[in-house]
C-alpha cells in the first residue's frame, strides 16, 4: 500500500523517522488533517538545519513519551527554542522495561510485547490522549526514542479513534522501516556500531517486524473488542473521542 512516503517524511540530517499522519481516509469519508500530528525520534542530535526547517512546522506542544532515565541520558532536544511547550508523559515506566521481559520475554520488537504494555497503569494512555484532545489547531510532536513502538502504539490509538482503516494503521506503522537506511549510516559514521552487534543486527534492531501491529492490533480484538473498546474499558470518554476527531479531522 502506497502512503506517499516522500510528502509525509521530513528528511531531517539528525533526527529520523520523522512524520506526518495527515491525509489518510477516516470517519464518515473525512480524511486526517495535514501538518497537526507529527511523530518521530529523539530530537537531542537535531542540526541547526534541522531545527529551522521543524520551527516552519510551528510545534507547538512536544509529548515526550521517554522514561526519565532516557531523558536524562539524551536530553529533551531543541524544540523548546522554537516555541513548542515540552511535555513529559511516560507510557511505561521506570524499570517497565524489565517487567516486559519477566512477562513476554527479552524478544526485542512484537506484538505480544505491545501488548504487554496494556499491563501497566492506563492512566498515561487516558492522559496522553486528553492532550491530544486539547490541542486544538496547535500542530504537536508525539515522540519516544525511536519513534517506532511507544510512538507506533499511541499513534495507532490515534487513528483508531479517526477511523482510520486498519490496513493504513499497519502500513503507517511500517514506514519506519524506510527510514532505517538513513538512520543506520548516520550512527556508523558518527559513533560506529554498537558493541559486539554487527550491521545487520543493527538494522533489524531499528526496524519493526512486518507482523508485530497486525498482532497487536488482534490481540485487542481477542482480548478487548479492539482499539476502541480497550479504550473505553480503562476510561477514556466519548467525548474524548469526539474532541480528538474534532482537532485531527478535516471539516
């Protein structure tokens, strides 16, 4: 499936994975607004070039889903130089990490890992979605490390909730892996790889399996009803719903 890559991408020297979710069919035949929902990557190793090109955007509020240890080793990035409100809002919490090891295994990405996160407290994925509520016409940056799987499954939530088919969560889910090439040069060249882990290792290190959202996704079907239904099971309100349709939505 076709998702125009290149016109949702921001090709940034520094930070990757960069994009937008605008244009994608919705609710009712309405489509996703462009330019109000961006996802990506850490944002600390962001050129000067980088940050003039994202202040065009005009970001408003940064949604850091990063563990205080990330943050504290990566820093919150310069987007706060360029008007945006930063806003740390951990999915998974300190130590999590661990606990989804105990629970699914050190297996690295996966949909059964995805859904191991619903095991932790909901109340970060009610919080994270009021702020997308109220963010209005104010274009924000939902990010994690790699912008792949905290990102991948918030946003997921987020086109749920947009009516977005599930075959165009899925592919949006995958256009990480289009930018992997990019990223992989960009660490060898600047730091090299990583200890004891080859290139090709490091490459599938920073992708995502073909099949790890289409498991998440039916795991929430056999175990909630789907996106929507898990929702609304942890709180999350209609008129969060509504409001989230409101702001993301095209009239």
């Amino acid at each position: 499936m076709e998702l125009d890559f290149e016109r949702r991408h921001l090709k940034l020297e520094g930070c990757f994975n960069f994009r937008d979710i605008g244009g994608y069919p919705a609710v009712d035949g309405r489509k996703v607004r462009w330019g109000r929902y961006f996802r990506s990557g850490r944002q600390d190793r962001m050129t000067d070039a980088d940050l003039a090109t994202v202040s065009e955007i005009g970001i408003r509020t940064q949604i850091d889903l990063r563990r205080s240890d990330e943050i504290a080793d990566q820093g919150r990035g310069p987007l706060s130089d360029v008007g945006a409100r930063y806003i740390r809002h951990p999915v998974i919490p300190d130590g999590g990490t661990e606990t989804l090891n105990n629970l699914v295994g050190a297996t690295g990405i996966s949909g059964e890992r995805y859904l191991g996160y619903l095991t932790f407290d909901p109340t970060p994925w009610i919080g994270y979605l009021d702020l997308v509520a109220s963010a209005g016409d104010q274009p924000l940056l939902i990010h994690c490390t790699a912008g792949k799987d905290r990102t991948g499954i918030t946003t997921a939530f987020v086109l749920s909730i947009l009516g977005v088919p599930e075959e165009i969560i899925i592919a949006d889910y995958l256009l990480t892996n289009r930018d992997v090439p990019r990223q992989v040069e960009f660490v060898e060249a600047n730091f090299g790889l990583p200890a004891d882990m080859s290139r090709d290792a490091l490459v599938k290190a920073t992708g995502v399996p073909d099949d790890a959202m289409t498991v998440f996704l039916g795991g929430l079907k056999r175990d909630h009803g789907g996106p929507i239904e898990y929702l609304r099971s942890v709180g999350v309100t209609d008129s969060t719903f509504d409001a989230i349709r409101g702001t993301l939505l095209e009239s």
